[in-house]
C-alpha cells in the first residue's frame, strides 16, 4: 500500500492535503461507485446501475464535510464554490482508478497466459509482450535515417543508435498493444467502468465593457465579422500576459483558429501578470494605452515578438513604429491608474475562475485543458459547435 501511495504522489505531483483528498475520492470511487468486470449471472441493466448510482453520489455530495463559523458545508457546496479544484482532483482520483484497473487486468491476462502457454508466471508478461508485439528492422532503419544526427545520439556507434531507437520503438508499441487491448475488453463488456469521466465544469464568465477583443486574424479584425459579442457561437477567453514565453508561444495557434472560424468566433484577451514576472504589468500597461487609440493588437504583436525585451526603450520604439507615440500615449503611461485598475479587475476575473498560470483559456466558459495546439482547439471547438447544433434541434 505505500508503495502505491508513493507513485500516485510522484505520478500527479501532490501534497499531502491533496493527496489525502485523492485517496478519499479513490475510496468513493471503488466503494461508491464500483469497478466490475461483467458475467452473465451478475449483469444488471444499465438503468438499475445508473439509478442506484445516482442515488450513491448525491448521497455522498450531501454529506456534511466541516462547520465554518457556525456554516455547516457539504461536497456539494464545495464543489460550488471551487468547481476548478474539484474538477482536478475528480480528474486526478478517476486517472488513479483506470489505472488501477489497468493493472488488475493485465494481472488477469498474465496469470491467463502463464495457465495456458504453460510457463513461469514471473516470466508471463514479458513473454507475453514478445509474442504480441515485434518491431521490425524496416521501422528501425526508418527512425535512424530520420534522427541519427540528433544531439542526444553524438558518440555514438550505429548499432548503440540503433539499439536505443528499437527500445524506445518496443516501449511505444507495448503501450499501444496495451491500449489496444483495453479498448477491446471495454467495447466488450470484460471491463465495465460505472463511475462516468469528470466533465470540466461550464463557468458562466460576465463580460466588460472594453474587452480587447478579435473576430479574425488580420490585427485589425476589431469589429464583428458575421457574428457579434454573444451572437457569436464561440467564445475564447484568454488569460495572458506579455512577460510569458508560452503565451507569445500560442500566437501562431491564436491565428490559425481565428481564420478557420471568421464569422463564429470571438477572442477575447485579459490581463493575468504573474506576481514573479516584474515587467509584466508595465507591458500590459502599454497595451492598454495603445488600445486607447484603437492600436492594441498591433502593440499586442511588438511586445510579444520580444517577451524578454520589455523595456521603456522597446516601449517607446514600438509605439512609434505603429504611430501613437504622441501625447495621449505619453499622458496614459505618466497617469497609468486607470489602466491598473483594469488590470487589476481582468486578473480578479481570472482569479474567480481558479486561474493559476498563464496562458489559460475558455471556451464558451469551459476551461480547454488539451494542450494549445491548433488540432487539440480545432477538436475542442467543433465539439462546442456540435453540442450548440444539438441543443438547438
């Protein structure tokens, strides 16, 4: 057993309050819930499980937890007011469970094939991932030709280069095969999971007046195209700031996404400048000021192009390659209240919605957790789309 709570703690990098709520959750999970492989004597029908359940998990939301000056709360009222967390750590305890489930089937499925093949149960697995998968020579010569110039391979003898890329090709298709292997036992009911996957919460997110906000990719994509404010079917919240090296990062993404959804997107930017980031603040300041005369985006793009450069010097030289460097600009940054102030209220908005790090988005008040990439939005959005088409039938 601790064995097991040491990896789940170097496995999801926990602390000891979260990881005691992990095991509290692992526990409602198997006592609640249930793990269970199928046979025709013990299946139920779906609707008796789902029922019994549901009756199970509100049971459990409603039980009281602590009492806070006299208020008496519950799972469920912490779940309201820190969906986020609890999101997290619901994530956390079900990727606990399936693997935990992962690794009582193939104990099943070893101890199988040590009965019929006939050989020692400490040799099972490893010969039973021999039989099952095989790399050829074919895909090794492929992968050397490909990376055999690599930093990480300098020194090295073609046979030592090629001895390393056929393991790493083995680990991968091992884990493929395994995958492989869980889907087919799910699909046909070896395995039936009753607990359901945690659903990223749907934050109802208020906008303000004077959101920095884009329809397209040119810079000036400013005002509606086709859709307007929350007509529009798509809603990007991004929480940024210009001190951070994966946000400038996104930009690329940021410009594909808006061109293949002109007309259905809006994207909106709020301030989030981390404590630990000193120039932070002042760059957001700035861009604020070139919002003011309708030149965000292009000064959005300067500061981003050198997040490491964010000095009064590049400040100024941005402001007059896009021409507001004049007196209205100078009197902003001289008199920058105001401009804090909304700093101040864009990083509370994130705040609210238990943002933590930068960059972080919403899409349509959901928090997108994927992974910034143009595929993993593009998959994200089409879902969002699918699921607005479907309310609306």
């Amino acid at each position: 057993m601790h064995h097991y709570i040491t990896h789940l703690r170097n496995q999801f990098n926990l602390g000891p309050t979260q990881l005691l709520v992990l095991l509290c959750f692992i526990f409602a999970l198997l006592t609640h819930q249930g793990i269970a492989q199928t046979s025709p004597e013990s299946k139920k029908s779906d609707e008796q499980v789902a029922s019994k359940e549901s009756e199970k998990s509100q049971e459990h939301d409603n039980k009281k937890l602590v009492k806070i000056q006299g208020k008496v709360y519950t799972q469920s009222d912490f779940k309201k007011l820190f969906p986020g967390s609890y999101f997290e750590l619901e994530k956390q305890a079900y990727q606990a469970m399936m693997l935990s489930v992962q690794k009582i089937f193939f104990k099943n499925v070893y101890e199988k094939w040590a009965k019929d093949n006939k050989v020692d149960l400490k040799n099972a697995e490893k010969e039973y991932l021999q039989k099952m998968v095989s790399v050829s020579d074919k895909e090794v010569n492929f992968v050397f030709e490909q990376y055999k110039n690599e930093p990480r391979f300098q020194g090295m003898s073609d046979k030592e280069i090629k001895d390393d890329i056929r393991k790493l090709l083995r680990s991968q298709a091992e884990q493929n095969h395994q995958r492989e292997v869980l889907f087919k036992a799910m699909n046909s009911g070896d395995i039936e999971v009753f607990q359901s996957e945690p659903v990223e919460p749907r934050y109802s997110i208020g906008m303000f007046k004077n959101e920095y906000e884009r329809y397209g990719p040119k810079l000036d994509d400013v005002r509606p195209i086709e859709c307007k404010d929350d007509g529009c079917p798509i809603t990007v919240v991004e929480f940024s700031e210009f001190q951070c090296p994966y946000c400038a990062r996104v930009l690329p993404t940021t410009n594909k996404i808006l061109e293949q959804y002109k007309g259905k997107i809006r994207w909106i930017v709020r301030d989030f400048p981390l404590d630990f980031h000193d120039r932070a603040v002042p760059a957001a300041v700035v861009a604020g000021c070139a919002h003011n005369q309708g030149k965000y985006w292009e000064m959005y793009e300067k500061l981003f192009s050198d997040t490491r450069g964010l000095t009064e010097e590049n400040f100024v030289k941005y402001a007059k390659s896009i021409g507001i460097y004049n007196s209205k600009f100078k009197d902003c940054l001289a008199k920058p209240d105001k401009m804090i102030a909304k700093i101040e209220r864009n990083k509370q908005s994130g705040m609210d919605l238990e943002v933590q790090g930068t960059p972080n988005f919403f899409i349509n008040g959901q928090r997108f957790s994927l992974g910034p990439s143009a595929s993993s939005f593009q998959q994200a959005i089409d879902k969002e789309l699918a699921r607005l088409q479907k309310k609306e039938k």
